[in-house]
C-alpha cells in the first residue's frame, strides 16, 4: 500500500494533487480525505499557484469511497459517525470554494465520491474511457456529500435518475449531461488539460476568483434589484483594483499582462 496516500506538485503556478492510492483504485478513506482537504486549503492560500488540477495514479480516477471505511464508520457511533460524515462534506466544500481555478483529469472510473471530485472541480476533462456514477444506493446509502455539485453539475433532473438507479455514465453521456467540458481520446488527455490550464493563465487571478463567486452569488436567483445592485457593486470594485487597470491597460497597449508567465 502507498504510505503517502497524495502527491502535490508545482511547477509555473501550476499544483499538480495527484491521489496516489492506486492498488485500491485511488478509494477515499479518513488519510485521504484529510491529505485532500489539507492539500486544496494550502494550495488555495499559497499566492504562487494560478491553477489546481487533480488526477489519480493507476487505472482509475477514483473509485469513491473505500467499502472497509465505510464499513467501519456504519459500526461507529452516532456522533462519531457524523463527524467522519462532516469531514467528507468538508473536503468537496474546500474544492468547490476553492479561490483557484480547478480541473479535474479522468482518465478511469469516477464513482461515487469520485463523481463527487470531478463536479466540485471547476472544469472537468476526461477521456472517452472514463466513467461515472452516483453507485450510493447500490450499498444501501446515498450520494450525500457530493449531492450538491452533482445536482449543479448536471441538474435536478437527471441526478433524480442516477441518484436512484446507480447506472454507469459513459464518457460521451456525462459530456451531453454537461459534467465534462472537454471530451478526448487517453493519449490527449494530458494535452487538453495543458490547454485548459494555458486559457487559465492569461487571466486575472483575482478577477477568476471574483468571477467565481460572482457565479455563486447570482445562481438560481430571480434578477432582483437587490441582484442587479449586487453585479454593479462587483464590477464598480474590481474596475478599480491595480489587476483590472494592469489587464486594461495590456490590452490597449496590445502587449500581455503582468500576471502572464514570462511577463
């Protein structure tokens, strides 16, 4: 078994958290939850990274949670039973809320909690060998922790459906369900994650982290004055930050902006 359940690279802003518990198809159990959220909170506070991408080693992405974990916590008590539940929601919150831009390589299986990962990410990009599903029920339990960035990622609609049925998702289903945004052959995978990652670095850093939360904030709202207020007051307080007179002033002057690498 690997004694370092995560690997975190870093090179040119990038961070590279790679789940590296491949003879149990990269399972969640209490180490890796904790190296994960752990991992995503450092990377988030660390002004040097522009951008996270999260992978798994060996065949699959991952398989969701590791059934001898789960069995353990099922004969826990309740209260310690909870708190193992609140770290599992801890750590798609810290994904999801992350400040970073975050990308998601599936290369395998992403079951369950692994579907979980792979819709808190901010950019999914997998092969057309990936797989997917929310397989919860077939062990008599549910999808909840990941419940909320599986329902945003494909939709009320069609998570009532795998909720329940725990079918597998080809690759080119969870591309039409609006999961994966870019779809790609294996030996294309790594190059089409580059080329998302390269779109990442021209932007502002801020401005992505504000335009994250901007998404938060006006999802799923009706356009109230309050909302309408809300936009303005947004683009108004970041018009007058020294990265948005940077970015403009690049592009008027037809040259790259500061925060480009190599600029």
């Amino acid at each position: 078994m690997s004694s370092q359940p995560l690997k975190i690279e870093r090179e040119g802003g990038v961070a590279r958290v790679v789940m590296s518990r491949a003879e149990v198809h990269n399972a969640f159990d209490e180490s890796l939850i904790a190296a994960l959220t752990h991992g995503f909170q450092e990377l988030d506070a660390d002004e040097g990274v522009r951008a996270i991408v999260l992978a798994g080693e060996g065949k699959s992405f991952s398989a969701g949670a590791d059934l001898n974990w789960m069995q353990r916590q099922s004969a826990a008590p309740l209260e310690a039973n909870l708190e193992d539940a609140r770290k599992l929601a801890a750590l798609f919150h810290a994904i999801a809320h992350s400040s970073k831009p975050t990308i998601a390589r599936v290369h395998g299986a992403a079951l369950g909690g692994g579907m979980g990962l792979a819709s808190a990410c901010d950019i999914c990009v997998a092969s057309t060998a990936a797989v997917f599903a929310t397989s919860e029920v077939k062990f008599g339990i549910i999808p909840s922790a990941i419940s909320p960035y599986v329902i945003r990622a494909i939709g009320q609609r069609q998570a009532t459906r795998y909720f329940q049925t725990a079918e597998r998702i080809s690759a080119q289903r969870a591309w039409e369900l609006g999961l994966v945004h870019e779809l790609c052959e294996a030996d294309a995978l790594d190059a089409s994650v580059a080329r998302v990652v390269d779109a990442l670095l021209a932007g502002g850093p801020k401005a992505q982290a504000a335009a994250k939360a901007l998404i938060r904030a006006v999802a799923d709202r009706p356009i109230t004055g309050e909302v309408v207020e809300d936009t303005a007051r947004r683009i108004a307080t970041l018009r007058a930050t020294p990265e948005a007179r940077e970015g403009l002033a690049a592009f008027l002057e037809k040259r790259p902006a500061g925060w480009v690498k190599g600029h």
